[in-house]
C-alpha cells in the first residue's frame, strides 16, 4: 500500500472515530446543545445582548430551557403584560439564573411571590460587572422599582475594568483573549468539543480565587475596588434619584465552609474586609439559613432552584416592608 493511501485510510479512521464520538455525546444528553448559544454581539455599544427565543442546552445532569423575549431579557413565566408596579432585577449570571431553568430563577420565584400586582423583569446578563449594571439600570422605566443585586464572588474582580467578562462567537460566550474567539462555529458548537473541555477539568479543574474583599493577599487592590464599587452606588442612587435599591449574593463559601478548597489560594476561614451594598439586607439573611449549603449548585457559585426562592422569598418580604426605596438606609452585614 502507497504512503498515500495510508494517510488516506488513517484519516477516515480518524473522522469515523471523531464522528462516533460526536455521535454518542450527542445521545448522551438527548441531542440538546452542550453548550448555551445565545448570544449575540451588540450593534451597537459595549457588550454582548441575547438572542430572542428558546433555547435549550446540557448543564450538568440536565438539560435547561431558556426562553429570551423580543425584548432581550429572559422569559418571566406568569409575569402579566401590564401590572401597577413594575420591578426590574439587574445583575449578572445569578439574576439571569445560570444553571437554572425559566421557572427556577429569582425573577420566576418573585413573580409567584408578588402575583399580579406586579410585573418583574428578569434583566440579568451574564459576565455583567458593577459598570455595566448601572448601563443597564438607564433602560429601566422611570417608575419601575429597580433591585441592583451584586455577585460578590465575582464582582469585585469584574469592577477592575469597563469592559465586559467574555464577547459572543458563534453564540457562544468566550474569553476575549481565549482559544474559543479564534474557532469555528462548527467546532465550538460540537459536542466533541465540550466533551474535551469537560475532559480538561476534570483532569485540571479550573478554581476562582477568593473575592476581593475576602482575600488577604490583594489587600491594596481591594481597597482601590472597594471605592469603586460606593462609587458605583452612588451612581445608580443618582440614575434613580434615590430609587435604586441593592442587594448582594454573598460568596458560597461564606454559606459552607468546606466550599473554601474550591478557591485558590486556600484559605482556612472567612474574613471579608468590607462589604457590598446590600440595602436589602440579603447577605446577612442568606449566612443565617440553616441550610445554608443547599442554596448553591454542587460544583458552582451559582444559585441552585432553592437558592433563588430562598432570595426570591426574601426580597419579596423586603419590598414589601419597604415600598419606598429612597427611604431605605444600607443595611449592616
């Protein structure tokens, strides 16, 4: 046989390999995508939007459903048309509800809460920062109750730049400076390709480090992003005319301890340095439930289905207590 039909052969071996392979990641999850695909560039301004409607995608042990409306927001099921009050959530992946289905997000939750006295929306965009949130609360009608909630495993971190965490590609979000921007859509979108990635973390799992505000090694940085982050309140209450309010999803690491080992460098307790806004008091309320381990997915920073109706629950008692948010005072954490 000539060196040619070697080659030849070898590589159809390699394609009927790579193809079974697709083939049975494929099967494996019920023939939904791997990863989420939508988003999509924006035309114009910073960032990244999402693609109106539904989608679904593999995440962990199931597969998600993600329905975005014409409006770029993701889906509120029972959320009526019109309602006297309209409440708007702005955030990142955890108000959006990374992981999470429709009906399991903090938004959903609410919105069951509240019934139809009031209409949520749902304006959570993953990889958003504390500089985008106030982009984002300049969209919100006038007379809308807007509810800013900050990540503090990530937002701290986030705040170091204007820009966003990733850019869409193929409908997918990826690193700016990563491999995922430079391949083809095809390839991104296999299952072959996810299955690498999983392969990849299993064998080096990828950890986040400390928030800023709870890690003693970046004390100085910390500090230059504690200021940057009152002032980013002091924006949103001039946006508002006093009318923002704030809460902060606290680190899971803070709900159950042994989550410390999932951040690099180790730490052996939690010592924050400072603080969040959190006028609705959410932190303190989250560190203080007595199952404080169940309201994050396994693996991930992410709220779980209870996490979201634990918060849901609790600003739902939050609001209405205090319908009036420029009355609000900051809460102690």
């Amino acid at each position: 046989m000539s060196r040619g039909l070697r080659l030849l052969r070898g590589a159809l071996l390699t394609l009927l390999v790579l193809g079974l392979i697709e083939a049975g990641a494929r099967v494996s999850v019920g023939n939904v995508a791997r990863l989420p695909a939508f988003f999509k560039a924006n035309s114009e301004g910073p960032g990244y939007g999402l693609t109106p409607g539904r989608h679904r995608y593999w995440h962990r042990d199931r597969a998600i459903t993600v329905e975005i409306e014409a409006s770029g927001f993701r889906r509120v099921p029972g959320a009526p048309a019109t309602a006297p009050r309209t409440i708007w959530l702005i955030g990142d992946s955890q108000v959006f509800g990374w992981g999470l289905d429709d009906r399991e997000t903090i938004a959903t939750r609410l919105q069951a809460l509240l019934g139809p006295t009031a209409k949520v929306v749902n304006a959570g965009m993953p990889g958003y920062g504390p500089v985008a949130y106030t982009r984002v609360i300049r969209t919100a009608p006038a007379d809308a109750v807007s509810v800013v909630m900050f990540t503090e495993t990530n937002d701290g971190q986030d705040a170091f730049s204007t820009e966003t965490f990733g850019m869409a590609h193929c409908g997918i979000l990826v690193a700016p400076e990563g491999i995922g921007r430079s391949l083809p859509c095809w390839f991104l979108r296999s299952h072959l390709f996810s299955t690498a990635v999983d392969l990849r973390n299993v064998i080096a799992p990828s950890q986040l480090a400390p928030p800023l505000n709870c890690n003693p090694t970046l004390r100085s940085s910390s500090a230059v992003i504690a200021t940057r982050i009152r002032d980013t309140e002091d924006v949103l209450d001039k946006v508002t005319a006093g009318r923002a309010l704030t809460a902060t999803v606290p680190w899971d690491a803070r709900l159950e301890a042994k989550r410390l080992r999932d951040y690099v460098p180790r730490l052996n307790k939690v010592a924050c340095n400072w603080h969040f806004p959190d006028r609705l008091g959410l932190v303190p309320h989250l560190t203080a439930h007595s199952d404080g381990g169940q309201l994050f997915q396994h693996q991930d920073h992410h709220l779980s289905a209870r996490g979201a109706d634990a918060v849901a629950r609790h600003l739902a008692a939050r609001l209405a207590a205090r319908p009036e948010p420029a009355a609000q005072a900051p809460a102690a954490d």
